[in-house]
C-alpha cells in the first residue's frame, strides 16, 4: 500500500516538473516572440519616422530649390523685362544715341534771346516748333516771316577730347540747311568742352530766299565733322506767309 502512494507521489512531481518546465518554455517562446514583435515594430518605426524625416527634407530641399529657381526665374524675368523696358525707351527716344555726341533737339523758333542779363540767353524765345519728335514721320509746318532760327541742343558729355598723346582736341561740327537737296545755308563751329548742352543757331532771312523754296520740304543736317558722321537729320515745311497755316 505504502508502496503504491510513494509511486504515485513520485508521478505527480514528474508531471508537476514536467509542466513546470513546458511552462517556462512557453512564457520564455512567448517573451521572446513579443520581444521580436516588439524590436521588429520599432525597426518599422524607427525606418519609417527615418523615411517620414527623410522624405521631409527632401520636400524641404526640392521646395528650396524650387523656391531659389523661382527667385532666380523671378529675377531673370524682371530683368529682362527691365532691359525690354531700357530698350524700348532708347529706340523710341531719338536722344539716345551709340555715339558720344548727339542732338538734344532741333527747334525752328521766331527769335532768339539776345540778352546776356538774361535767364534765356541763347534760348529760343517768342514762337518755335521742335522738329526732332520721337516719331521721324511728323512733319512740322513753318510760317516765320520775315525771318527765323534754326537751333540747335548738343551733348558732349561723354566726348573724349584727348587724343592718345594727351592733347587736347576740339570737336569739329557742322550744321547744314537744305532745300530739295539745295544748299541753303551752312554753320561749321568748333566744340571745346563736354557739355550736356552746347548751343548753335543759323538765322534764315526769306528776304534772301527765291520764292520757289517756299512751300517745299526743308532740310536740318549736323554733322560731326571730325568723323563725317551725320548725327542728325530732320525735316520741316515751311509755309508761305499768305498760306493758311494749319497748326500739327
């Protein structure tokens, strides 16, 4: 009898161990699996929070970039929309010339301001007309009698009056009055000094002028005698004084 409870005791602590042990092993595979799931888990994360950072700053550098070449575009475009802009201003504007000499303006006047004391020396005074309009194609109607000038604004600001050896060098310049290609009347002058403003005038007295040229297309030509360039050129009507004259 004894004998039959001790085997039986002993059996039951086999089992007990036995279960024990299956135990342990299945908490031990369990924590190791869910350690597993765990780590893996937090690679995922880890990769995608490295990816989601990764990802940002890529946007962030392709935005950047986008935004620097939008600039840089931005940039370039006002630029050249400036430079169209200069562009159209020197075409349209005949004063803006590629040689260092030009004409401010042409004026046909009626007088010329004799008075030293005054503000308007040398200034056309009473009535005058600007030929030298932006358009080429406008032609201004003279009706001056007996008499009138043709005068003449002149830039030589970024003339050079040096020559190579250091000596100075006046500028040479000529202003030329044609009638139907006829000569009318001639001014050469000599420029000293770089000036945004150098003034010459020729006066024409009809009293000397035959009849035939009233009515007719007239000619204003100056000219850089130094280089027999031709730096302006521009014509005016004028009008018989017992012509109606129409105002432009």
């Amino acid at each position: 009898m004894k004998k039959n409870t001790k085997y039986k005791s002993n059996l039951i602590t086999k089992i007990v161990a036995i279960f024990g042990f299956l135990l342990v092993l299945t908490l031990g595979f369990k924590s190791s699996t869910d350690q597993n799931e765990l780590t893996h888990y937090e690679e995922i994360e880890d990769k995608s929070i490295e990816n989601n950072e990764l990802k940002i700053d890529i946007e962030s550098n392709i935005h950047g970039k986008n935004s620097v070449k939008s600039i840089n575009k931005d940039v370039v475009n006002n630029s050249e929309n400036i430079i169209n802009i200069i562009e159209k201003d020197v075409n349209d504007n005949e004063i803006f010339k590629k040689s260092d000499v030009y004409v401010n303006k042409i004026v046909i006047t009626k007088n010329i301001d004799n008075d030293i004391s005054s503000d308007n020396y040398r200034n056309p005074i009473d009535s005058f007309k600007t030929i030298t309009t932006i358009d080429k194609n406008v032609l201004k109607e003279i009706n001056y009698h007996p008499n009138f000038y043709i005068w003449a604004s002149i830039n030589t600001e970024n003339e050079t009056f040096l020559n190579e050896n250091g000596d100075f060098i006046p500028l040479e310049m000529g202003m030329k009055i044609m009638c139907n290609d006829k000569n009318i009347k001639n001014l050469n002058f000599t420029i000293t000094a770089n000036t945004p403003r150098w003034r010459e005038w020729i006066k024409i007295d009809l009293n000397e002028i035959e009849n035939n040229f009233l009515n007719q297309m007239w000619t204003v030509e100056i000219k850089n005698n130094s280089n027999d360039k031709i730096i302006e050129s521009r014509n005016f009507q004028l009008m018989n004084d017992n012509e109606v004259y129409v105002s432009n």
